[in-house]
C-alpha cells in the first residue's frame, strides 16, 4: 500500500517478527490519526474533505495520497487489506465485495481479450460460471486441467497466449489438495503468473506465496469473517513476479503493465511500481473503475472475524478431521473425500502444505444413494442446510442437486460427486454435539452389505476423474425407500 499520509502503519508487524496469532490483531493497524480509537473506526464515507484547491489538484495526480472517494480508497478497507496481506505474507492487496469479485479482478487484472487462461477443473462453481460463460464472452477463453497434479497436463495446455494459471489451494467438494510448487513451477517457466484462490484454506493452514503463487484471492466472507454475516473479497500479490516478461516472438506479455500511461506521467506501471505493478494495476485500473467496492462497514466485519482466525480455523480444522475419521468407521458410509484422513490419495500432499490442520470443509458419500443422502439432510438438527462455509455453524450441503446441479451427470461423475455425496462444513461446536447430530442423522440408512455397490463408492481418495467413479443421474425413488 503506498503510504496514505494522514496514519502511520504498524510496518513491522507485517514481518515475519511476529507470530500469526499477533498479526491477526496487530497487522496494518492504523495510528496517528488524531484520534486514537483502538479498533479501526467504520469509516463510513462517500468522500473526503479536500483542504484546498491545491490538495484537490494534487489527490488527482497523486502527488498527495491521501483519500478521495471511497470507491478509490477508503481508510477501513485500507486498515483490512494492509492486514490480510500480512497474513498472506503478500505486500499489498485489494478488498473487494465478494469472492467472485477478488476472482474476477485478479484475472481481469492480467488478461484481455484474445488472452487464454489455464485452470484446475476441480475449483469452485461459481469461479467456473465466471471462466466459461463471463470471461469467454469478453475474449478470454480458459482450458481446464483435470488432474491438477500433473506437470505435463499444465505443460500441454500452455499457448503463446496463456497469461495466467488458477489453482485452488484445497479444492471443494473432495479435497483433492494442489501440489502449488509443481504447477508455480510450470508456470513460471513460461513466464506465466500463478493465482491461487486459498479461501478453504486461509493463511493461518497455507500461505500459497510461499510455495510459488504469485496472486492469492479469497472469498472473505467464508474463513476470514466466519461469523457468515457478510461478503467479501480480497486480492494479495507478492513481490517477486516480473512482469516485464515477452512472449517467444518477442512482444510484451503484459503490455497494460509495461506500456506508458498518461496517469502515470507517461510511465508504465512496472516502472512506476516495480513488482507491484499488477496489484496497483488492479486497484487503480480493474477495481476502480468495475467499482466491487466493499462498504466500509463490511471491511469492518471481516476484520472483526479476522481477529480470531487462528483459533477458529485450528478448532474447525481438528474438529473436522475427528468428525472424518469417525464418519469414515460408519456402516452407512461409503467414503469420506478428507485429505486429513491416512485413506485419502491426498493425505502425503496435505502433510506437506497443510501441517497444521487441513480445513474444516469436506464430502462424504452414503451408500444410499441419493435417497439416503435426502434423508440424512433431512434429519439433520443441528446441521445448518446452506451453501456457504467457513461459518462458526456448522453447515451440510448437497452438491449434485445443489451447486453443482447444472453439470452434466457425467461432469458430476468425472468430479467425484455421486448421488450420494454431501459435504460438510465444521464449525466451531462441540465436537461430540456434531457427531451425535449426524449419528441421529445416519440411524437406519442403508449399509454396505445392505446395498449392491452403488454409485460413488469408490474407496476414498481415487483419482479424480478416474473410471470407476461412474455415478449415474439421479432418478429420485418415489417411494424415498432405495432399492
Ligand atoms: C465462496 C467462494 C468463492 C466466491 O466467494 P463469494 O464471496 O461468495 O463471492 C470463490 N472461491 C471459493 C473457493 C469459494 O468458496
């Protein structure tokens, strides 16, 4: 964040001098505003006094920094931003209204038309919708890798055109985790940014910038506000990607970075901001102007819920794996997708990035079918029925009729969402309450040896996308007793 004048930031709580827990409450706070309030106030502003003609002038070239209008900067979003990016161990980031927006500013922050994008297949619907319907309409087409753990996949999509890899960091429903450091170093042999969007797992479990990303989003209204009652986003970046970078026949691969501007003087953002050239190009240019402006009211709630991150997110993280293992010994479950778990394919890379907990979001399937799964989800007491995550409630979704119902069944098949799959997100609760609710839940439903091998009962932890993970459509028994 270039330095607004009017506040001095705690810098060095940025570093890695502190702890996380201490930045979590420290990081980017803001001091020296003649004030003095100890929580960062709700600026609630559309605008800001200029003193003067002069100053007016100078906050329009930039000369002064100091605060204009809210959808440019605002001190509240300003104060939340500077925190998260310490978090992430990024040097700056842009708060925006919603994961979606983070999404969309970051690749609109680095592609145009004619630009091709490369994604994980296994990431977020709503990031999908955005990809094949928003962004393909605007020019930028994406090509989606099915195993995200294969260089070679990566290396066989990349064109002249490619101007970015998206990744998730653990990817929902089936906790398929990404290996970052494989598919950051594909991209940067050609010269390509990695975006990684690290919402299940937030900073506190993994810190994509260490491990090769170069642009980290976030849905903030999952794990970083946890207490489910806003939206927001954010988009931190890193300091070492060069973005002076050319393509094989020598043009500039990202020419809005390297090309002069006349707001800059007739500089170019690279010139002007160095490695910050892209996020101060998507604060400046994508999101000033898109205008995903969060209300200064709901940066303070994301920051309210930020200032306990570690100690929910460890608290959901163990819950959940204790809840999996449990889940995993039940005669009425098929499998459980939790990368926690010694039985997933993911278990080695979760050990690896995500030593301290791996999340508190994961799937597993009944051996019922979609009749059982409707049953349980229905049953269920404590267990919110929602789509949303990260919240301190714990939530249960049904994916295949949910979120993911207007995939294909064979999309469905291909992602590892049978019929029978429902996912859950832990909260905060008592661990014994959680398990007695879905005991009550699971009583009676059909049992392995009760069910000819249904759909989706692969062993816990196949390959994504693999043959034998054929779930077919639903078809709905009128009965509710499954054959
Ligand atoms: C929820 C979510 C989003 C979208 O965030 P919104 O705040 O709902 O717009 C993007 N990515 C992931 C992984 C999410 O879970």
């Amino acid at each position: 964040m270039r330095v607004r004048p009017w506040f001095i930031m705690t810098d060095d709580s940025r570093t890695p001098r502190h702890g996380f827990a201490t930045r979590q409450v420290h990081a980017g706070d803001v001091r020296g505003d003649g004030i003095n309030s100890r929580v960062t106030p709700v600026h609630l502003t559309a605008g800001f006094v200029f003193d003067d003609f002069a100053q007016a002038e100078d906050r329009f070239s930039g000369a002064d920094d100091g605060f204009s209008y809210t959808r440019l900067a605002n001190p509240t979003n300003a104060a939340v931003e500077r925190r998260i990016a310490a978090l992430e161990g990024g040097t700056e980031a842009v708060l925006v209204g919603s994961g979606q927006a983070a999404v969309t500013v970051a690749v609109l922050g680095l592609l145009q038309a004619g630009d091709h994008l490369v994604s994980a297949n296994s990431i977020y619907e709503g990031s999908r919708g955005l990809f094949l319907d928003n962004f393909a309409r605007l020019g930028i087409e994406t090509d989606f890798v099915v195993d995200a753990n294969d260089p070679l996949a990566w290396e066989l999509a990349v064109r002249p055109s490619t101007r970015a890899f998206f990744v998730e960091s653990i990817p929902n429903p089936k906790n398929d985790i990404v290996d970052l450091a494989l598919v950051a170093e594909v991209a940067h042999r050609h010269g390509i940014p990695l975006i990684v969007d690290n919402t299940f797992a937030t900073p506190y479990l993994l810190r994509p910038l260490e491990h090769g990303g170069d642009v980290v989003v976030h849905s903030a209204s999952k794990f970083l506000a946890g207490h489910g009652a806003v939206l927001g986003g954010v988009v931190v970046a890193g300091s070492t990607f060069d973005w002076d970078g050319t393509t094989p026949d020598g043009s500039a691969r990202f020419p809005h970075l390297t090309n002069p501007v006349r707001s800059l003087g007739d500089r170019s953002f690279a010139e002007r901001f160095g490695r910050g050239a892209f996020l101060a190009y998507a604060r400046d240019v994508v999101a000033a102007r898109l205008g995903p402006t969060p209300s200064p009211l709901n940066a303070f709630l994301i920051q309210q819920g930020i200032e306990t991150l570690s100690l929910r997110v460890d608290r959901q993280s163990s819950s959940a794996l204790a809840i999996a293992s449990w889940l995993e010994q039940q005669p009425e479950v098929a499998s459980v997708d939790h990368a926690g778990l010694p039985s997933s394919a993911y278990h080695a890379l979760a050990q690896r990035y995500l030593p301290d907990g791996q999340g508190a979001v994961f799937a597993f399937t009944l051996h019922g079918g979609l009749d059982a799964a409707k049953t349980f989800y229905d049953r269920l007491e404590l267990f919110t029925r929602m789509t949303h995550l990260g919240d301190v409630r714990s939530l249960v979704l049904h994916p295949a009729t949910t979120t993911h119902a207007w995939r294909t069944p064979e999309q469905r098949a291909e992602a590892g969402i049978a019929p029978g799959l429902l996912r859950l997100s832990i909260g905060v609760e008592d661990p014994a309450d959680l398990t007695a609710d879905l005991a009550q839940a699971l009583a009676g439903l059909p049992t392995a040896a009760a069910t000819p091998a249904p759909a989706g009962t692969a062993t816990a932890g196949t390959a994504p996308a693999g043959p034998g993970t054929t779930a077919t459509a639903p078809t709905p028994s009128r009965s509710g007793v499954p054959a």
